[in-house]
C-alpha cells in the first residue's frame, strides 16, 4: 500500500519543474531554497503547513497559503503543503469542536447549547450560518488560532528531533559500513 500511496503521490503533485513553466508560480518556484530538505527548511515548513491548514480550514486556499507563507519565512514548501493535511473531512469537524470550546474557554462566547441543536435537527447551511456569524465567530477564531500556535511549535520542535534522529541515523550506519569495509582487508 505504501508503494501505491507514493507512486500516486509522484504523478498527482507537480515537480519543481513543472510549476517553473508556469507564469504564475515562477517566481515562486524558482527558488531553490524553498524546495531543499535541509535542518532549517523542515521544521519551518512543517510549522507553516500546521498553523495555516488548521487556521485556514478552506481546502484550496491552505496549500496555497501555506507554500506563500513559506517565502518569507524560507520553509520547505513541499512539507509545508503536506501538513496542510491534517485538517482533513474525517478531522475537521473535531478540529472546528475543540476550537469553540477553547474559545469558550478562554472567555468569548460560543453559544455550544445552539450548536449541539443545530446537530441533533440537522440544521440547514444558512442556520448554520447565522449561528457562526451572531455569536460564534470571535469564539471559532480564536480557539483556531491558539490550536493552530500550539500544533505549529509542536510540529517544530518534533520535526527538529525526527530530523536530528534521522540524520543521526543516517550518518551511524554511514561509518558502520566504512567501518566494517575496512576491517574486511
């Protein structure tokens, strides 16, 4: 399944190259930088890929959010729109939940009562809508904006040790198989 996943991976995303052919995306794509997997570019685009897929909860604005945001900050932008991600149909209604609970929490109000009724009755798009417009915005925003910090520093810090692991890793088996060349003459 692995094999099947990257495979398709491979032909859906575009390549550097590709992306260098159009007018839109040239300057963003040429430069190198953005594209090299390095100890400094990888957490950075994991950071960018988590704080805007959780803020932005739009699906075709968080790539682009996400690889625009990699410029200033020079991050991996190949990371940064796979973290994107993790808000996802399956995630997304508990990342939207815990966001107004903890802007509840932090004090602006939700109205959570309003929003479990529109559950259980099924409730339209546009009474959705006047719900999260009335009352529950400030709550939405701000509970998305602290998830969003969080899981950002948290993928960062991670992403730094998995990137000291792995190339640590790397570089052990490197000098055991220089070793172990070097004892077999």
């Amino acid at each position: 399944m692995r094999g099947g996943i990257s495979g398709w991976a491979r032909r859906m995303i575009p390549t550097r190259e590709t992306l260098v052919k159009s007018r839109f995306v040239r300057p963003l794509a040429a430069r190198p930088e953005l594209w090299r997997y390095n100890r400094r570019s990888v957490p950075r685009g994991i950071a960018v890929g988590l704080f805007v897929g959780i803020f932005a909860m739009v699906p075709g604005v968080q790539i682009v959010g996400a690889a625009l945001l990699c410029v200033p900050v020079r991050g991996n932008v190949p990371l940064a729109a796979g973290a994107t991600l993790l808000s996802n149909p399956a995630t997304t209604p508990m990342i939207l939940l815990a966001a107004l609970w903890l802007g509840s929490f932090l004090g602006l109000d939700a109205d959570l009562t309003t929003f479990q009724s529109l559950i259980n009755r099924n409730a339209g798009l546009g009474e959705w809508a006047n719900w999260l417009v009335s009352s529950a915005a400030p709550a939405l925003v701000l509970g998305l904006l602290a998830i969003a910090a969080v899981s950002a520093v948290i993928g960062y810090i991670a992403s730094i040790v998995i990137w000291r692991w792995w190339t640590g890793r790397r570089r052990r088996l490197r000098v055991n198989r220089a070793l172990g060349g070097a004892q077999g003459v």
